[in-house]
C-alpha cells in the first residue's frame, strides 16, 4: 500500500478522535482528523482523501448531510457512518442519501474498523482501476470505430477503382475485339492469357482458349514466326493451314520485367480471280 493513502475521520467528540489516531498509529496509512463538518470540508480541499468516515450526530451538521456534500463535491470517496444511534431508520437514511460504504455502530470493534477501512481503501482502488480501464476500453472502441470508418472508405474508394479498372478492362476488351487483326497474348510461361475476336476466327480450327498452352494450339509456322518477329523487330510473313498471312511479335512489360508478349497476326485476304467474258 502506498504511504500516501490519507483517511479523514469527522466527530465532534475529541476522545473518540484520539481513540482512532491511536488505533490508526501503525496502519498504512495516514489518518486526518476533524472536529467539525466545516473543518473536514477544508481538510478534503487541501488534501484528497479516498476514505472518509464521520459521525452520525455532530453539533454543526448531520453526519448524512456532511457525507452527502461529500459525495456531491468529490464523488469518488467512500464513504463510512459511526454512529452510537444504530437503528434501522438512521441506517437506510444514511445508506440511501449519502450513498454510504459501511455503517459502523459505536462502540466499535477495533479489528472489524481497520479491516473495514483497509476494505474501503482497496474498494476505492477498485473503482479507479475500473474507471482507468473503462477509459482505455472507450479509447480503443473509438480508435476501432475510426480504424473501421477508415476500413469502409479504403474499401469504397479501392471498390470504385475496381469498378474503373474493370470498365477499362472491358473497353480494352471491346477494342481488341473490333481490330482487324488477330491478338494473342502470352505469358512467360507459354500459356495463352488473352485472344480478341478476330484471333479466335482466324485460328478458330485450333480451338484456342485461355488457359492453354501457346504451343500445343498455335501452328508451329505462326510461333516460328512470331519468334523470328520479336528477333528482327519487323513483321514476318507465315504459311499454315492452308493460310498465309503476317505476323508480329511484341514484348510485354511490366515496368522493367517482361512478363510475355503479345502476338499480331494480319492474315492475308486471298485475291479473287475475275473471269474473262
């Protein structure tokens, strides 16, 4: 227990005050006396004392309504009644108006009294270790809420940028769709990650799909092709299937590491012959 605990005792008979200074004298913990209400009030702005115990009957004021001003100007005491007048009508009075802890009859038992002021002291610990974690628990749901408010508007704006990648996405889609030219994007792996239209009519015969492997389903001419292409930096012309027609083949980067490439094919529209008349 700390040395500064201070316990103030309020009667107006001064042998009964003795009485507790001798039979506090080796406690932890320092008793202040009053004999007067007013005098005990001035005690308490001085020096804040967790326990405060008084008399029932003083000649200035009610035990109660001293305790209750007590408990109005500092709520956090607890509160004690002696009393030589013990029956049940003081008692509720004072339970009920001045909110008290304990109601001790005179004469007192020496032993209960100190451990019912020990018990007093550690019932005021409590409560302020209650209040402390009560205030850390409203702290960390605030900080929850705003970290959960925080949550929401990363995931609205993170959900408008999907929305906006997606749009593009599909307009980058429609826009291959409508080129001329076949579009077949590759991975490093080989594998087929993106055809637009015109490629799955040109090589509609390979039933290309994503997902599968460029070399199990593109004609051996084509990738022979599209490798000489990404060599030499030019289009270069292919013969497969009865086809014939140019490719081209572009790197793929994303940022500074190539993560495919992407392979353009122009097929060649066959000439028509004409018959003479």
């Amino acid at each position: 227990m700390d040395d500064k605990v201070f316990v103030l005792c309020v009667d107006d008979e001064r042998n009964v005050l003795r009485s507790l200074e001798r039979l506090c004298m080796d406690e932890p913990y320092t008793l202040l006396t009053a004999d007067t209400s007013a005098a005990g009030i001035a005690i308490l702005e001085q020096q804040f004392c967790p326990v405060v115990i008084s008399d029932y009957r003083m000649l200035d004021m009610n035990g109660v309504a001293f305790l209750r001003e007590v408990r109005k100007r500092w709520p956090d005491t607890v509160r004690i009644v002696l009393s030589g007048y013990a029956d049940a009508a003081t008692i509720v009075s004072a339970i009920n108006e001045g909110e008290i802890y304990k109601f001790i009859p005179k004469p007192w038992n020496d032993d209960e009294l100190k451990v019912a002021i020990l018990n007093a002291i550690e019932k005021y610990r409590l409560q302020q270790e209650n209040k402390r974690l009560t205030a850390e628990l409203l702290a960390k749901n605030a900080e929850l809420e705003h970290l959960t408010h925080n949550l929401e508007k990363i995931i609205d704006e993170k959900t408008a940028d999907l929305q906006i990648q997606n749009r593009s996405l599909q307009l980058a889609q429609t826009i291959l769709n409508i080129l001329p030219l076949a579009v077949i994007g590759i991975d490093n792996e080989g594998m087929i990650v993106q055809l637009n239209r015109a490629a799955c009519n040109v090589l509609s015969e390979k039933g290309l799909v994503i997902g599968e492997s460029a070399h199990n389903v593109l004609p051996g001419a084509i990738l022979h092709a599209a490798q000489t292409a990404q060599k030499q930096g030019c289009p270069i012309p292919y013969t497969a299937d009865g086809r014939q027609g140019m490719v081209f083949s572009v790197p793929l980067y994303d940022g500074t590491a190539c993560t495919g490439r992407v392979i353009i094919i122009q097929e060649s529209i066959p000439s028509v012959t004409v018959a003479q008349p």
